[in-house]
C-alpha cells in the first residue's frame, strides 16, 4: 500500500514545565513512500524517526497533517483500524505466553465474522513462523529464545493479521554484530516474499544503506534528503547527509574557492570551472584519496599518523591542519601502498568523491572539475 | 585448607549463636513445653509428659471460638483486601491529576498507629451514653435500626473487625501493586493497542500475569499475617477478648502464658504449635498453588 505523508508535525509539550515553547519532534514532514517497498527511517537519536513512525502507526497523532495509507485518510483512525504490524525495538513479547500464543495474541482480537478457530490460528501461526523459520520453536517461551529468534516472533506477531504495512522500530540494535548481517539479509528476504510495503527506523546508516530501496535521513524532525541509497551517498544535498552515510565518515577540511581551484591549507587540491571565490568545506570520501609520491600537480600533503593494514584495503590515518576532525582516515588499496617511512604522506583527489559545501548554510555546492 | 574450614564457622558464629539463644532454643523450648503437663514457670515442675495439653487447647470451647474467628476473618479479609487493592492500584496508575494526593491519603492508615485507628473506629462504631456512633446516625438516617456494633451481636462485631483488618492491610496492598502496574513496561500496552486488544482482554492476558508474583506474594503474606492477627482486635474490643467473644488465636496463646498471673505455658506452647501448623499448612498449600499459576 502507498503511504503519503502531508506537512506532519508532531508537537510534544517541553517535560521542563518553565519552558512554555513546545517540543517539536516532527517538522512538517513530507514525503511519499511507493507500495511494496522496503524504506529506512534514518538519523541520529532524537531526529523524530520513532516518532514518525509511532505516527504512522496511530500510537501518536498529529497536530498537524495528514496520512494517507493508499487513497484513505487515515489521520484519525485507531492503530488497529490502520492494518499496521509494528515490531518493538525490544520485542515486546509478552514473556508468559508461548511463541505460539504469542503469535496468536492479535487473532485474538478479531471478533464478529472474522473470528478463527482454534485450528485457523493455529495454521496462521504455523504459517508466520514458518515465513520467518521459527516454526520449530512454536512450544517455547520467549525467555528460552536467543535475541535473533526472539525478533523473529516479533516480526511473525505483526506479520499474522496480514497487515497491508509493516513498522519496525530499530529491529536490528538488540543483535549481535553477526546476527545483525544475518538478520538484515532475512528482513530482506521477508519484505520480498510478502511485498508488504516496510518502514524501518534506525540509526545505523549502514544498516539503512544495505537492504532499503529508498532511505529518508532526518534530523531535528526535518527530512534532509530522501533517494535511493547509492544516490543519495553519492550526492548528499548538505554537509549532514554526507557526514551521517558512509563509514569511516567522509573527511570534511576548513577549504577555500579561489580563481578556479579549490584550495586546502595552501595547497590548491583541484581545478575546477567556477571562478567565485567563497570559503566552503571540502568533505572528501575515505575512498577518494589516491597515494601520490608528491611530484604530481594538486596534491594534498598531510602529516602521517600511523597506517592500519585492514588485508583487502588499508587504512592510511593522517592529520592536516585544516581538517575539521582529529584525524584523516583514507582507504587505500593495500596493493598500492608502497613507502609509509616517511613522516609525510600525499595525495591526489578523485574529483567524484570530493564535495563543496557552502561555509555558511553547508549546502552543497554543485561544480565541474576542469 | 582446615584453616579455612574453620574460619567460615568462625565468621558465622555471633549470628549462630545469636539466632541459637534467642530462636532456636525458644523454639524447641516451646515444642517440649507442649509434651510437659502443668508445667509451671514457678515451680519448675510438671505432672507427666503427654498428649494432654493437646487435647484439653482442642477442647476448650475459647480456643474453640478463636480459631473460628481467626478462620473468618483470614478467610473474608484477605480476598478482598488483595481485590479491592488491585481495583484501587488500577484505579490510580490510570488517572494522572491528583495520583499522588490519592497515593497519599490510601497510605495514611499505614502510618497510623492502630490504637488511633481504634479510637477512630470507636467514634465511628461505638456506642455511648451521647451517641450512638456515626454509622448508626446514618443506619437511622435511612430509616433502619441501631446496630451495638462494639458489644453487640457476633455478626456486628464480626463486620467492624473485618472492615478494620481490611482497611489497616490495604495501604500495604495498594503500594505493592501500584509499583508492580508500574514496572509492567509501556511496550506490552502499545503491542496490544496496535492489534486493537480489549482493555479486559489486556488485563486478563496481560497485566495481570505480569504481576502476578505480586499478587501471590501478597496473598501469602496476607494470610500468615492475618492468621497472626491480635492487636487490632484489642484495640477495638479491649483485652477481654474472651469475653466478647473475639479472640483470635493469638491472642489465646497470650491470655494462656500471660492471664491468671503465671499462667499455663503446656497450654500456650500445645496452642501455639497448632498455630504453626495450620499457617504452615495454608502456605505451603499458597505456594503451589502459586507455582502453577505465577508465571515465570
């Protein structure tokens, strides 16, 4: 089902009762999620993502907007009128009850002609466990249950009624570092084999990345960009985005536009077509630095710390009087990493990993290399 | 490794023999006291050992009366004390403005000393040569017929006395489960609301198994406390209990070692392991009772 979200403000009042100015949790949020998609809520702690969703799912209402699941408004119905399954971010299973019984609890609920028999709940429980293969485990308590397998019954519970969207709240961050890739991959899988148009919140940019067709980064209760993953790691609209996707984080140095090069310290780093002159931030991906011997033209030569040998790649940290940060991290090849004796390292810039953002608003500046 | 052996004795010994002179050998006293017949504190003597003093408590028609009281009131008190404090705690984790006034005025009683609360109930019961207490001027308010609820029949006193040991237990009650409503965590409720749970199903299925070590916990201690019951009989019926009929089992032990100056301590000793015996029944009965039904 398509969920449209229009201008949502979510307003809390201030927990300190001298402030009278209200919290705002959600700003005027705007957007479009497509049916049958798989979508990341992500942003860091207290961006207003869980409350978005909590939206979504009627547990809050707006003070103002409106939700539109398909062509229904849905603003002010209850969350059991809305078809929504919602996973919490710590299960909340009810801890007496058996898998089964858990899975069974909202069948429960159906009354009138919808009511099932024993023998139907019991099919659809089999049937939910085995989509999310627990179907072994329906006689246990959630307590004998590893965190993984507990998850899975939080997500076969809301996946019984055949809800027509699935909410999940931070599903991965009570995993382990392995089950987490594991888990992921199956949510995955999940959201393919029933189509159920997804939400999932997190603050795990990777974790968003990896399996959703479409993330929404928001910060301070404001939609920053919405896009597929890859386009919006590749273009980041503001110094934000491109901070908050990607890891190790992109580098981002006090830098200078001037006659046509972008400047670093003193040293002109890249040619480019514009010839304003602004002070801007330079962000350059981990991945965009290339080992230069120091010979070349538009080279960044930075103070070595210390290089991390990683197999595949290897991690070159260094330190530049410019930068923002404490230190540099660059991944380089380990193929091509020759002489690190010296005290100096330099580099050259691939043009498509290095970004402009304005000093002041930290908006992307969009340029040409020349 | 002997050394050490000895040590872990050494440092258990002030609490060893602490407990020892002042639990264990009363105890045991108290069980050989039992077998010895007329023994007298006095004398130090006694007539024989026995099954005597058993059968002449089993027979005395005050210990008689003392147990039935005892039964009756364990038996209407603790149930609805437990069910009127969960009705209550509900009531008060879901209301917001005033909770804490509220909180307030149902712990009151628990602060109270229970001769106050006595001379409140007085004032509220008893009647005297000015009044008949405020319950009767509401009995007659509405038309009915004054009640001696202090020295009159067995039921009227029988209702103060329940309505006392019920209202003395509830603060207890009510703070117990408040906390415990409080501790079930708010996700369980947004889970249930999402799937659209009725709020009897959520309290049947939910809170209620989530505190229900609670519930059970106060239920054994209601019991073995109620069966413990004295004090706030005296300080509704003053210390004749006998004679006013509502002597509690307790209290016969008491009026056995303390009353006719001296005292009949094999008489106390046989009472008071029958006590023993029936709260250790009713609790162990509890606690199975209770491993069925508390989850996890």
């Amino acid at each position: 089902m398509k969920i449209v979200l229009d201008h949502l403000t979510k307003r809390f009042p201030n927990r300190n009762k001298k402030i009278k100015e209200d919290v705002i949790a959600v700003d005027d949020v705007t957007f479009e999620i497509p049916d049958g998609k798989l979508i990341g809520l992500l942003g860091p702690s207290g961006c207003g993502k869980s409350t978005t969703l909590n939206l979504i799912s009627g547990l809050e209402t707006p003070s103002a907007g409106r939700i539109f699941f398909g062509d229904l408004d849905v603003t002010v119905l209850a969350p059991e009128n809305r078809g929504v399954g919602l996973v919490f971010q710590n299960y909340a299973l009810y801890p007496h009850l058996t898998v089964e019984q858990n899975i069974t609890f909202p069948l429960g609920n159906l009354r009138g002609k919808d009511k099932l028999t024993k023998e139907q709940m019991h099919d659809k429980a089999v049937e939910a466990a085995k989509l999310v293969q627990i179907d072994q485990l329906l006689e246990r308590k959630p307590s004998e249950l590893s965190g993984g397998q507990q998850q899975r019954v939080a997500i076969a519970r809301a996946l019984v009624k055949t809800p027509s969207v699935l909410l999940l709240d931070e599903p991965l961050s009570n995993l382990d570092a392995r089950l987490r890739l594991q888990t992921r991959e199956e949510l995955s899988r999940i959201q393919k084999s029933t189509g159920i148009t997804t939400i999932f919140v997190t603050h795990d940019q990777e974790e968003a990345m990896s399996i959703s067709d479409m993330i929404v980064v928001m910060k301070d209760g404001a939609i920053h960009q919405i896009g597929k993953p890859q386009e919006v790691y590749d273009s980041p609209v503001n110094l934000f985005v491109a901070k908050f996707l990607g890891t190790p984080p992109i580098n981002v140095f006090n830098g200078e536009m001037r006659d046509g090069k972008v400047f670093i310290g003193e040293e002109a780093v890249l040619n480019i077509k514009s010839t304003e002159n602004r002070k801007v931030y330079v962000g350059i991906r981990p991945e965009g630095f290339v080992l230069a011997s120091g010979k070349e033209a538009n080279v960044l030569t930075c103070d070595l710390v210390r290089v991390e040998v990683m197999g595949r790649d290897t991690s070159v940290v260094s330190k530049h009087a410019a930068y923002t940060g404490a230190t540099i991290r660059s991944i380089i090849p380990s193929e091509d990493v020759a002489d690190t004796s010296s005290d100096k390292v330099h580099f050259t810039l691939k043009p498509k990993k290095v970004y402009l953002f304005d000093a002041e608003t930290e908006e992307t500046i969009d340029f040409e290399v020349r | 490794m002997k050394q050490n052996k000895y040590k872990g004795w050494l440092y258990l010994l002030p609490a060893i023999l602490f407990l020892g002179v002042f639990m264990v050998y009363p105890l045991i006293d108290v069980v050989v006291y039992s077998f010895e017949e007329g023994f007298s504190f006095v004398t130090q003597t006694k007539v024989g050992t026995g099954l005597y003093n058993f059968r002449y408590v089993l027979h005395d028609t005050y210990f008689v009366q003392a147990l039935k009281n005892t039964f009756i009131i364990v038996i209407i008190t603790v149930p609805f004390s437990t069910a009127l404090a969960l009705l209550i705690s509900l009531a008060l984790s879901s209301i917001k403005p005033l909770r804490n006034m509220f909180q307030t005025i149902y712990f009151l009683p628990y602060v109270t000393n229970t001769l106050a609360v006595g001379l409140v109930f007085m004032v509220l019961f008893k009647k005297t040569e000015y009044s008949d207490g405020m319950v009767n001027l509401l009995i007659k308010a509405f038309g009915g017929e004054a009640v001696d609820f202090i020295d009159g029949p067995y039921w009227a006193k029988m209702f103060v006395m329940c309505l006392y040991t019920i209202w003395i237990v509830l603060p207890f009650k009510i703070l117990i489960l408040t906390s415990a409503l409080a501790s079930v965590k708010e996700d369980y409720y947004k889970a249930a609301r999402v799937d659209g749970t009725r709020p009897a199903r959520i309290f049947f299925r939910i809170t209620l198994p989530m505190i229900s070590p609670m519930i059970f916990y106060l239920i054994i201690t209601g019991f073995i406390g109620a069966f413990k019951a004295y004090s706030d009989e005296v300080a509704l019926f003053g210390t004749d209990l006998n004679a006013a009929g509502m002597n509690t089992m307790v209290g016969y032990v008491y009026d056995m070692l303390y009353g006719n100056s001296g005292g009949y301590p094999s008489f106390a000793s046989a009472a008071a392991l029958i006590l023993f015996a029936v709260v250790f029944t009713i609790t162990c009965i509890n606690l199975m009772a209770s491993k069925k039904n508390v989850h996890y």
